[in-house]
C-alpha cells in the first residue's frame, strides 16, 4: 500500500515548494483470523525501535559488514533479517533523497560506522556513504523516491482524449531504466537458463547515458562511473551539506527553459515536518525567461519562457495562475474547471518517457500532444486535499 495520507500546498511550506507525505505498507491474507495482517517491509529496518535499542542497531550494522552480506548488498539481492524491519514506513517529498524520512539507514548510521569495511572487490558499492545510499535505496520509501513520479512508479494510462489535467508520460524514469532488465530475467527463465539477478541502484541504471535529471557522481568512488552526457554538468542541487561530495544531478552548463533556478540545499532532520531548504534567491533564467518559485509551487524553482520561438528543449504548455485558481478551489469548484478557466501559456520543458523530467516534476500532456514538464500536484490525480472530485 502506498498512500498519500497528507500534502500541504506550497503556501504552507514555501521553502520546499509544499510537502506531501505517503504511508507505506504491506499485508498478507491470515486464513485462521480472517483478515489482512501487517507484514514486514522488505529491507526497511524499524528506526524508532533501533534507536531505542543500541544492542540491536550493533547487531544490524555486524550484519551489514559481514563479507558475505556487502556481496549481497553489491549485487542489490540481500533480504534483512526480519529483526530489524518495520511493519511501516512513511515517505516525504519533494527533493527524494535528500530528505531523511526516505533514507532510513542514514538515520541510523554515519559514514563513520563503516569507516573500517573492505570494499575491495565490490562492484557498485565502494566507500561507506555508497553503502549508506545502496541501503537506503532498498527500502521501500528509499526506492520510492527514486527517479519516481511523485514517490510512484506506474500511475496509470491516462484517457485518451483528456487534454487538461492529463499525463503524458505515466511511468517514472527508474521503471523506464529497469523494464530492459526486468524483461531479460523473464526471457532467461523462459529459456530455462539462469537470470542475472542483480539489481543496480534504483536511481540510476547501470550503463544509463546520464541525461538531463540524472543522478551523477560528485566524487565519491561509489559513483565514478555516474558521468552527465554532452553539454551537461553534474550539480549538487539540493543535496544536504554533508552529502554534497556524493550524488548530484546532471544539469545544463548554462540555464534553458525547465531548469531549477532557486535552488537551496536541504536542512534535512529525522523528522520530515521539522526539513527545510536553505534561504536561496532566484537565479539566472535564459533571456526573456522567468523563475517561477518554490513558493509558488516549483520545488527548486523552474525557468518558464513565453510560448514564443521556444528553443529545442522546449515546448508551449500552460501553469496554474496561483492565487485565482486556489480561490477557485476554495468555492468548492470542481478541480478541472478551475484549471481550465485559471491558467496562463508557458514555456516550459519538452518530456516524453526518453526524455523525462527532473525529478519532483511529471511529464503533462499539452493541448497539442507533447508533453511537458510541471509540478506533480498541478494535476488533480497527484494530490488528496479535501476537493471535490471531477
């Protein structure tokens, strides 16, 4: 189960541009009770317990240095004992991974835990914070704010004459990257030959090109093969200030249309309500474009233009016009009316699912077909806010 079980608009968190939080659960059918019981997350260790228990979180972090566990951890198949799991977990967005609700590991532990651990020999995970991420990544809410929509990986087909309020693209970049390997395992099996079981990180796939929104390596050995395509760089973003040597995102040398131009790094705590972005002032947008905020709702802000003469990366799409719209709401119209009357033409970033969005936007479908890059909770579908359903 993944539930969006709260979102607060970006007027109520406007240094992170809103805040929403998910619930994430599993059950398993009990034939003798008659109902649903709560199931153990995969790899997802029970923070608040361990914290409480210093003998167990010992017993975790053996576990995790034993030789025969790092290999396991390396290749992405290792299954924790049930010990340390939680039966719940609770992921926060935007900004993923730099926010700790979903790096449940780094919580627990600092690079310094594992200062003593040999990596040698290992393939992905080569320095303690690589182990840190490889973690966190394999629990649930660490994968779901992977390369994900909104913390989702599938959010379904959109029909097809729906232009308002529609996605272009509904599946996240990480299923996009891992089908290929998904699909070998099947083909393997069919042949009756062994698959290869291994799992790369979930944010980036091994081999990945490095496009626009990829994760990129800022110099720790873990990530080294993580390099940014032609044209493109690899910036810290909003990575925490401890963890601005380790994984950035490939972003333009020189700002374009759909680029981040507010961008702070995350003050990240424990708990998510008490996370904030460092102050940051709007920055260099392309000429004649301008930097719509996280206050206004674009985490990291976003570089919009006019729909004139757009350049390749761009495309003509519209953004809700913010005060009017939420007034809108606010009467209780429904959500698609208030998105048709209050809404003004961008220019925004051109997406498709080989070409998807940077993380904490979703590829919208425009009147004209393309698609284009805004804010998750721009569409109704996105967020669970009290209003009236279309």
């Amino acid at each position: 189960m993944n539930l969006q079980s709260v979102r607060w608009p970006s007027t109520v968190r406007p240094d992170l541009g809103g805040h929403a939080e998910y619930v994430l659960r599993a059950f398993r059918w009990d034939a003798r009770a008659g109902r649903y019981a709560p199931l153990a997350l995969e790899n997802t260790p029970d923070v608040a317990r361990l914290s409480r228990d210093p003998a167990r979180r010992e017993r975790l972090r053996a576990w995790l240095s034993a030789p025969e566990n790092l290999a396991r951890l390396d290749e992405g198949t290792a299954l924790l004992p049930e010990e340390f799991l939680a039966t719940k977990a609770l992921s926060a967005t935007p900004h993923g991974l730099a926010r700790r609700a979903n790096r449940p590991f780094r919580v627990l532990f600092e690079p310094r835990d594992f200062a003593g651990v040999d990596f040698a020999g290992l393939s992905r995970v080569r320095s303690p914070e690589g182990l840190l991420r490889r973690l966190d990544q394999m629990t649930c809410p660490g994968c779901h704010q992977s390369g994900s929509v909104a913390g989702f990986h599938l959010l379904g087909q959109e029909p097809p004459g729906r232009v308002h309020d529609a996605l272009f693209t509904v599946e996240s970049a990480h299923l996009v990257g891992d089908l290929p390997r998904r699909r070998a395992v099947v083909e393997a099996i069919a042949r009756g030959a062994a698959p290869d079981d291994e799992v790369p990180y979930p944010e980036r796939g091994d081999g990945a090109r490095g496009g626009y929104g990829a994760r990129c390596g800022l110099g720790d050995p873990s990530f080294a093969g993580w390099t940014c395509a032609e044209r493109l760089v690899c910036s810290a973003y909003d990575a925490p200030q401890e963890d601005r040597a380790t994984v950035g995102v490939c972003l333009p040398a020189a700002p374009e249309v759909g680029d981040p131009c507010q961008v702070g790094a995350v003050v990240p705590h424990a708990d998510p309500h008490r996370d904030r972005a460092a102050a940051a002032q709007p920055g260099a947008c392309p000429l004649a474009a301008v930097c719509n905020t996280s206050p206004v709702g674009f985490p990291g802000g976003m570089c919009t233009s006019s729909c004139v003469a757009l350049p390749d990366e761009g495309v003509c799409g519209a953004i809700a016009v913010l005060d009017p719209f939420n007034r809108c709401l606010a009467r209780g119209t429904v959500f698609t009316e208030c998105l048709n009357r209050h809404v003004t033409p961008a220019g925004l970033r051109r997406c498709s699912s080989e070409a998807p969005c940077r993380e904490d936007y979703v590829c919208a479908r425009t009147s004209s077909g393309e698609g284009a890059c805004i804010p998750p909770y721009f569409l109704f579908q996105l967020r669970v806010d009290g209003h009236a359903v279309p």
